[in-house]
C-alpha cells in the first residue's frame, strides 16, 4: 500500500480538480463530485493533455485537445477518440485531508473490463 496526499477537502469545492505532482505514478488528477473524492492519472489516454485542464460535466472529465471523455468514478473511456482507460487510484478522506492509495484501483474501476488497443 502506498498513500500519497492529495489535498485538503476544503482546496476544492464540489465541481472542481486539481492536479498533483507525483513523482511515483506520474500527475494525478483529483475531483470533488458532490463532495466525493475521486483521483486518476492526469494523462489523457489518447493525446498528452492534462485532465485539469479539461471541463467536469456531471461525473465525466472532457480532454480538453480533442474533447474525449472519461467517467471520473471508474475512469472507462467513454467517446472517442478515448479508447483506452484512465488509471484510477482509491481515495479516502481522514481529518480533512484527501489521500490516494497508488496501489489500489478506485472500487467503481475494479468493476470494469480494461480494453486493449
């Protein structure tokens, strides 16, 4: 198990992301959706594009070079030109502070079958 800190709950209010530097996995892209935390790689699957760049509609981010989207809860890959899955990371919330187990798969993502391409 290896948890990483992402932020505290109050940096980011319901609707937004933000991205993290890590140096183990690469940028991590966080989301509050309604008050839930949900964290993924940063990277668009299809294009070099930063995810906290992109636009939150409901629980899917849209790449913001060519407008893709990927349901943040299990990072499935939605519209093209996206094809392949988003790497997702389980988050807990403890006093306040927002953590990701880079180890672990978020449990919506575990829930999905991975497409090869």
């Amino acid at each position: 198990m290896s948890i990483i800190w992402l932020c505290r709950e109050e940096q980011l209010a319901p609707g937004e992301k933000l991205k993290v530097a890590n140096a183990e996995v690469g940028d991590i892209c966080v989301y509050n959706l309604d008050g839930v935390f949900y964290a993924t790689t940063d990277l668009c699957t299809h294009a070099t594009a930063s995810l906290a760049e992109g636009d939150i509609e409901d629980n899917l981010i849209t790449c913001p070079v060519h407008w893709g989207q990927f349901h943040i809860p299990s990072g499935k890959a939605v519209t093209f030109p996206c094809e392949r899955h988003l790497r997702t990371y389980r988050v807990s919330v403890r006093d306040g502070e927002v953590y990701a187990d880079v180890s672990a798969e978020a449990r919506e993502a575990e829930k999905i079958e991975c497409v090869q391409i």
